[in-house]
C-alpha cells in the first residue's frame, strides 16, 4: 500500500521532466482503478495523453498527462480534486514527479473520446531534479490562523495542500469529530476562472483531510450536515464531514 500521508508532507510540483517515457504506467493504472472517490455515484474516466494531445497556455513538457472526465452532477469538481491528489501523491510516493495543469486543455478529437465531460489533468514522468521537498519549511502556505477556527489534529495536512496559483481557498471550522469546510467566494470576472478550479481546490484539501484522519484511525464521512455555522465574510459553504474513530460504538 503506497504511503500517501507521509507524501503530504513531501510533495511539489514539478514542471521539469526527463522526457523518457515512464514504463510503469501500468502500475498507475491499477492504483487509478483502486482510487477512492468522495461521490461514488458520479462517474469518471481517466485518459493518458502526450504532448500532442493538449494546448497548454503554460507549458508544461512531460512526457504523459492523466486527462480526466466526469459526469457533471453535482459535487463532481470536488470528487475530481479528492480522486486526482490520491494520484498526485501516489506519483511522488513512487519518486515521480506531477503538476496540476488548470489552463491546459486536450484537442478536441482527443476530448470527444468520451460522453463524460473534460474537468482538469495531471502533467506526470520523471522528474529532471529532485521530487521532494526536505523540510516542511520549504512550503509557501497560510498560517493555520488563517485557514480554520481552532487548530484540529488533522489541519496540518490540509494547510500543505496544492492550490491552483497556490490561493489556498479554503477554511474550515471543526473539531476532531466533524468539520464544515468553506470556500472562497469569487465575484464577475475572477468567478469565471477561480469558481471551478477553486472547487478542484477544496476537494485535493479534502483529500488531505481524509488522508490524515486514515491515518489517525478514524474515518469521515462526507455530508451537507445541517445546523452548520454561517460562512465566513467572503466564503461560501462547501461541505461538511463527520469524523469517526474505528473503534467508536455504532448507535441506533
Ligand atoms: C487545480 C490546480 C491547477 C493548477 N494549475 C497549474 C497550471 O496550470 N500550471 C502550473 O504550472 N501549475 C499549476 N498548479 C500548481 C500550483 O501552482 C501549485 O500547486 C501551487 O503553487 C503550490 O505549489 P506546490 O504544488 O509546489 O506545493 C495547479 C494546481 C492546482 C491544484
């Protein structure tokens, strides 16, 4: 089972790769189709794609990209965010190197491969220098102060988490049984392009999250949890999550 917390703690994005082509990608393969999605009733798709299958504004040259698609229910941004920073932090886990691609888009013979719609990819290979961050120092994040009401066993690891253009967008009020988690809120022009990849945003922290209560010994459930506080000025509800120890009593 691959270490996905202690990569938490670790990772980066790389955007300098060796352009050899990976020839584990079947091992990736099978750890995608074990993912765990935060919705399961949405249905998603992941397609491998090289350079000539996208435009990139930014380029970023690797030699492969995981594309991904998904039914477009509701929530389905978020679900993206939780399943692809489970491979994000598998890749670096593996020593490889990956780096979220939020402007970058597959041709559209490549895009119509699929009835499912094109939310977000994934640039990935070997990286051309080193795949690790030594010290936790070295992340440029919000202070925890900044990003949740009271500190929480689990808030660590969602500060470290990756942001598109690193805005961090999220904050969370919680304990160390549930949490209700807020996004920031865009307006006119800045809604068209942070409102979807800030969603994307909310579900890789949210992966964090889960990733680190796993390894606590408990477990979380995802819900629109009712009676949960006013959002912060300038935040919009996300979502919320009820965290449980494995070795709690079940009642009713
Ligand atoms: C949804 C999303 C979209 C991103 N889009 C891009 C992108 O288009 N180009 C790029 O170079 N980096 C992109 N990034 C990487 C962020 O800039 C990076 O995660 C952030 O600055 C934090 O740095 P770190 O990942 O090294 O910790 C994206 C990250 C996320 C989560």
């Amino acid at each position: 089972m691959p270490d996905l917390y202690n990569a938490i703690f670790r990772r980066k994005s790389i955007r300098q790769y060796n352009m050899t082509p990976l020839d584990t990608l079947q091992d990736i393969q099978d750890f995608i189709d074990a993912l765990t999605p935060m919705f399961p009733d949405i249905q998603v798709h992941f397609e491998y794609a090289v350079r000539q299958d996208i435009m990139n504004l930014l380029p970023v040259a690797a030699p492969h990209y995981l594309v991904a698609f998904s039914e477009k229910k509701d929530g389905y941004l978020l679900n993206m965010g939780f399943m692809m920073q489970q491979i994000d932090l598998y890749l670096s886990s593996r020593g490889l190197g990956s780096c979220w691609l939020g402007v970058a888009l597959p041709h559209s013979e490549f895009r119509h491969r699929t009835q499912l719609s094109y939310v977000i990819m994934l640039a990935f290979g070997r990286p051309q220098s080193l795949s690790h961050r030594q010290d936790v120092q070295e992340f440029k994040r919000k202070t925890p102060e900044e990003i949740a009401s009271s500190p929480t066993p689990w808030l660590e690891a969602v500060r470290l988490a990756p942001s598109a253009t690193n805005r961090q967008p999220w904050y969370f009020i919680g304990d160390e049984s549930h949490f209700h988690a807020y996004c920031l809120q865009h307006h006119l022009i800045n809604a068209l392009i942070y409102g979807r990849l800030h969603q994307i945003d909310m579900g890789i922290a949210l992966c964090h999250l889960w990733l680190a209560v796993m390894h606590d010994g408990g477990r979380v459930e995802f819900n629109n949890m009712a009676g949960r506080p006013e959002p912060p000025k300038g935040y919009t509800y996300a979502i919320s999550g009820i965290i449980r120890q494995n070795d709690s009593i079940e009642l009713g």
